[in-house]
C-alpha cells in the first residue's frame, strides 16, 4: 500500500474525527493532493468526479473507507505518472522535473 496514500487518509480521518474510519466527499476534495491539483488547473472537476466515481465506486454525496481512499489517491497518482513517463511537464516537481524540463527543447 502506497505510504502517501495512507499519510493523506491519516490527514483526512483526523481533520474529519471520524470515528468510523469513514471521511466524505468534500473533506476528501480539500486535501492538499486534490486541492492543489483543483487550483492549478491539472484537474478540473468533472475529471475529478469521473475518478471518483470509478475508483470509488461510490456517489458524490457518499462517505469513503481506507480502502476506497487509497484506489482514489492511486488514481490521481498514475494519472499523473503516466504522464511523467510521456515526458509531459505537469504538476511534476522535485528533481524529475527538473531534468525533465532541462530536457525540453
């Protein structure tokens, strides 16, 4: 299980209280990982609805378990890798991006 994941999940039961390891929708979308995508431009909500849906399996208005958390943030994450390995500059920061960029013509 992806450790990232599960940091985020942390982050969100404990900003939630949730006390039956169940966080919703719109706590989830204000996460550092979806949020900042959200305002930069590298999402726009109906992608981000549409991953929700499949990942999750669930409705908008539904709550979400670890389980289904982590296969949502695991969405977004190879969304964004594959185009990492395209060589497409994205939200990629850090070293890669770097390179990446010194790469571009």
């Amino acid at each position: 299980v992806n450790e990232a994941a599960l940091e985020d999940w942390a982050e969100a039961v404990a900003t939630a209280e949730a006390d039956g390891g169940v966080v919703n929708k719109v706590l989830v979308l204000e996460l550092p990982f979806v949020a900042e995508l959200l305002e930069d431009g590298e999402l726009d909500m109906d992608e981000l609805e549409a991953i929700w849906a499949e990942s999750t399996g669930l409705k908008a208005g539904e709550e979400v378990d670890e389980p289904s958390f982590v296969k949502f943030w695991e969405a977004i994450d190879d969304l964004f890798e594959e185009e990492e390995d395209g060589g497409v500059a994205g939200v990629l920061d850090g070293p890669d991006f770097e390179v990446m960029a010194e790469a571009q013509p």
